[in-house]
C-alpha cells in the first residue's frame, strides 16, 4: 500500500544565505546539518529550472527531520512573499521553549513579526499554549508555538 512514510524536510529559497543563516542558525539556533552545492541535470530536470548551481543548507529540527535553505546562482529571482490568507502562502511550525526571549531574538537576527509579540491561545484544542508568527529576512513565516504548561 502506497503512503506517507515519514517526514524528510521542508524546504525555504532564500535571497542570501548569510543573513539567512544568522536567523535560522543563531536566532532559531538549528544546527548545520550539512551544506553543499548542487549542480546536478537531474535537479534542473526534476525542478524545471535554468540555473547553474544552488547552495543548499540543511538545517535540523530536534526529533524532526530538515528545514532546508536554498539559495539559487545566475538566474533571476523575485520575491514569492505573501500574507497567511493569500492561497499558495506557507509557513513552517517549531515548538519552541521560552518564546519570549527567542522572539526577541529573531528581531535581532532580521526578523519581523506580524503581531506585537507572542500571543496566548485562550481557546480551542491548543488553549493555554502560546503562538507568533514571525517572518524570515525573505518573509517567509515562520511559526513558533510554545505549548501549554500543564499544570
């Protein structure tokens, strides 16, 4: 029977990989799990695009798979930002420890947030749990979700 099998890695192109880095590496503190370039045809093939290289960096997610990070050479580029309600949007979801302070600590690594800080869940499945969305230097979203304490 044919089926999801497991959970590997999602995927973020992003404009510059340093500033990247220093969001998801030092903000998020993931760590670099492998970095490569890659030039293969069979990429070009699989992706439907003209490029001559893409930098790669895979970063871990604790008891997860990858965050990968892409970075395409020589070829024209433009931003895919959108807001959570536009169709095609996406975001990616950490549970994280202490939001507060790694909120603030993305501000400082090129973050934004679309709210003025994190937020309590007061309702739902996920009351007693805490959210904010941040966006990454490229704007991409990115979800911290702080549990709810049990008591």
């Amino acid at each position: 029977m044919s089926g999801v099998t497991g959970f590997f890695h999602a995927g973020v192109t992003v404009r510059d990989m340093e500033v990247s880095l220093r969001f998801y590496r030092e903000g998020l503190g993931l760590k670099v799990h492998l970095d490569q370039t890659l030039d293969a045809d069979y990429l070009r093939e699989v992706l439907d695009v003209d490029f001559t290289a893409v930098r790669a960096v895979y970063l871990s997610i604790p008891g997860s798979g990858f965050l990968e990070l892409l970075e395409y050479h020589d070829i024209e580029k433009l931003s895919a930002a959108a807001r959570p309600q536009d169709f095609g949007a996406g975001h990616v979801c950490l549970y994280v420890d202490g939001i507060d302070e790694l909120a603030d600590r993305l501000l400082a690594y090129g973050g934004t947030s679309r709210s003025a800080g994190p937020v309590d869940i007061t309702s739902g499945p996920n009351a007693g749990a805490r959210s904010i969305y941040m966006r990454d230097p490229d704007e991409y979203s990115v979800e911290l979700f702080q549990r709810r304490i049990e008591p």
